[in-house]
C-alpha cells in the first residue's frame, strides 16, 4: 500500500514539473489519487470530506480570481505595472526598487499568481523597450525581483495554499494579517536587500533609459474605477465580517459577482472573465488533499508528526522542514502534509501553522518545481527568450530562502512568546 501511494505521490511531481500550465497538474494529481485509491489508501467518502473541508476556500479564491480577472481585462493591472516607466529616466535601481514594491503590492492585494504572472511579461517588454542596447543585463535581475517578491503572504488571501490551510487550521482573517503582516513585512525587505546584493553589479547604471517611451496607457474607465471600488472594499470588509465572527466567503463572492456584471456591461462576456480564473486549481487541490489522506494512512504524517512533536525548536523545525518539503514535493502537497501532522500533536498551535505556513511561501524559492507558480515563472522566462538555468535559479533560490526564512521566523518566535 505504501509504495503505490508514494508513486501516486511520484506522479504527481512529474506531472508538476513536466506541465505546469492548465489541467497538467490537476490531471496528475487526480492520477495520484487514482492510484492511492487502487491501494485501498483512500475511498470514495475522502473526495466527500475533501470537498466539505475547502467548499469554502475554494469559492473565495474563485471570487478572488474573478476580480482580478475583471481588473485585468478593464487595465488596471496594466496601468499599475505603467507607473515603473517614469523611474527608468534616472539610474536603473530607482527602476527595480519600485518594481519590487509595486509586484509585492500585488501579490498581497490580489495573489502572488498573479504578481508574477501579470507582472513579469510586462516588465520584460518594457525593460526591451526602455533600454534597446542595456535590457540583457537587466532582464534576468528585473525577473527574478518579480519572482522574489510574492514572499511570505500577508493576508490570508494572497496565497491559494494559505488560503486552503489556514481555512483548515480555524485561522481568521484577522489572526492571520495580525501576525504575518509583519512578517511579511520584514521578509520583503530581507529579499530586497538580498537581491541588491546579488545584482549589485547590474544595478550599479547610473545611465537613464535612452529608449522610446511606451505610450501613456488611457486614463482609467469609469467600470474600472468601480472594480478598483469594489476590490478596495472587500479587501476592507474582510477584517469587519472576521471581528464579527462570520466567514469571509459572502463578502468575496459580493465583490466578484459585482465585478462580472461591470465587466458585462461594458462588453466583456462573461466567458471571458470567467475565461481569467484557473479552474484547473480546484480538482488540483481537491486530489491533493486526498492524497494527503493516504499519506497519512501509510504512516507519513505520523513519522512528520513525531519529528515536529520531538522538536527541541519547534518553530525552526517546522518552518525549514515546510521550506524543503515544499522545494522538493511541491508546496501544496507539503501544506496539506503539513496541516495533518499539526493536526495531530498534542498541544497544536497557531504559531506551529504560522511557521508551516512561512517555510511553504519561501521554499518554492529553492527549486522550480516547489510551486505551480515558479513553474509557470520559468516557463514564461524561456518564452520570454530570457535564459535562467536550472544551477542559476538554485544559486539565487539559497540566497533569496535562507536569509528571509530566519528573519521571518525569527519574528514569528517574537510574536508567539
């Protein structure tokens, strides 16, 4: 039994790896789970409890993903992602610190997916642009600075793996931004400082851009001011329906539902805007946490729950074990691995989640395969004609990972005392 479920485990990787785009991994993961199935690991009942414990996650990071869709195809992210082009006139650094700022901003407001996504092809084109002879020396540090920025998540709702654990954890919105807020605070500067000195040589130009300005992109139409409204206040009613003990998914499905009429009306079909959200996530996650369930059943989560129980520093162990576990299985399969064995010490606590939770956000870092996100990062790259290498992305991984792991679960241990 346990061999089959450690290949249905073994599939999915491959299959995250070899097609991070669409239902590649979502079919992968269902494979898995097929597989676990034929082991007698898991049953029919499990695709019921799995449903039953994220119905709730799902449907707000749907509601999320429609915003952002119907943000997107109104050019707000494009507009965003336009005020870097005036900081390009001065030296290059001026150019890539509010880079970094504006993709942090938007990995936490909207979700890391979509900070590295939108952001990345973007800045790429404009850095072609700007800088006709100097962009192949600035391409690969302006990439990875996007790529670093969607650190540790600060709301709940910045990361789907956040979202989906903390749902399962009993973690408020309001717990959650209270504690991870600074930490992830601390961890973007930490990045920041470590990618300067990584680029150093690259970001010592002090020449302004000698390329043709892109043209000023349209002043913002009045639907997508009322997206802009409608986002500003979900992202503001989350901490309100929190305090008063309600969940969070009527006020993310408000926002969404509001948001598709406007995109309608000014003759964006529905088809399209639904078009923008990755459905193929759900099934993902969903065979995910049934294969969970099976690892759990052959021992895994137990041998997991016992080394964080017999931890001399729990917090230190269960952030770096989350990090490497995350850059070597993947991090959505670590999280789920993650919340049962917390589950299942004696004395489980947030800060053991909020530890899990950091080293999965930072751990993707390490390794192309630790998120669906660094994978599709790196696809883009090679489309992109940008070249990172396998060696290359580990040797900027170790440096952008350990240095913002300790500060940022240093700070966690702080918090917890």
């Amino acid at each position: 039994m346990a061999l089959l479920v450690l290949a249905g485990l073994a599939v999915l990787i491959v299959s995250v790896a070899w097609r991070p785009h669409g239902w590649g991994p979502a079919l992968g993961a269902m494979a898995a789970t097929v597989i676990a199935a034929i082991s007698g690991a898991v049953e029919l009942a499990d695709v019921s409890a799995a449903l039953h414990q994220q119905w709730r996650a799902f449907v707000t990071l749907a509601s999320v993903m429609i915003m952002t869709s119907a943000a997107e195809r109104l050019g707000l992210l494009d507009r965003l992602a336009a005020t870097i082009e005036p900081r390009t006139r001065g030296p290059v650094r001026h150019a890539f610190r509010i880079t970094y700022i504006l993709s942090a901003l938007m990995a936490a407001v909207f979700s890391n997916d979509a900070a590295i996504l939108l952001m990345t092809p973007t800045v790429l084109v404009l850095l072609r642009t700007v800088y006709p002879r100097r962009h192949p020396k600035f391409l690969v540090p302006f990439a990875v600075g996007v790529f670093a920025s969607a650190g540790v998540a600060p709301l709940v709702i910045s990361n789907p793996m956040n979202l989906i654990f903390a749902d399962h954890a009993g973690i408020g919105f309001n717990a959650y931004s209270a504690v991870m807020i600074p930490v992830a605070i601390v961890g973007w500067v930490t990045t920041y400082f470590v990618l300067i000195w990584i680029f150093r040589a690259e970001l010592a130009d002090e020449s302004p851009a000698l390329g043709a300005w892109p043209s000023a992109p349209p002043r913002l139409s009045s639907a997508a001011l009322v997206v802009l409204a409608v986002a500003a206040a979900v992202l503001l009613a989350y901490p309100v329906v929190s305090y008063a003990g309600l969940p969070l998914w009527p006020a993310a499905v408000a926002g969404g539902v509001i948001c598709l009429l406007v995109s309608l009306r000014v003759g964006h079909p529905v088809r399209t805007v639904l078009g923008g959200v990755a459905w193929p996530i759900f099934p993902f996650l969903v065979a995910v946490f049934i294969l969970a369930i099976a690892l759990e059943r052959v021992g895994v989560v137990g041998w997991l729950s016992t080394m964080y129980q017999d931890a001399t520093y729990p917090t230190a162990t269960i952030g770096a074990t989350s990090a490497l576990g995350s850059a070597l299985l993947n991090n959505h399969p670590m999280s789920v691995l993650n919340a049962f064995a917390l589950q299942g010490l004696p004395d489980p606590n947030h800060a053991h989640a909020f530890a899990a939770l950091i080293g999965g956000d930072l751990g993707p870092r390490l390794l192309p395969v630790g998120s669906l996100a660094s994978l599709l990062w790196y696809d883009l790259l090679r489309r992109h004609d940008v070249e990172v290498s396998v060696v290359a992305f580990v040797r900027f991984g170790i440096q952008l990972t350990i240095p913002p792991l300790i500060v940022s679960l240093a700070l966690l241990w702080l918090i917890a005392r």
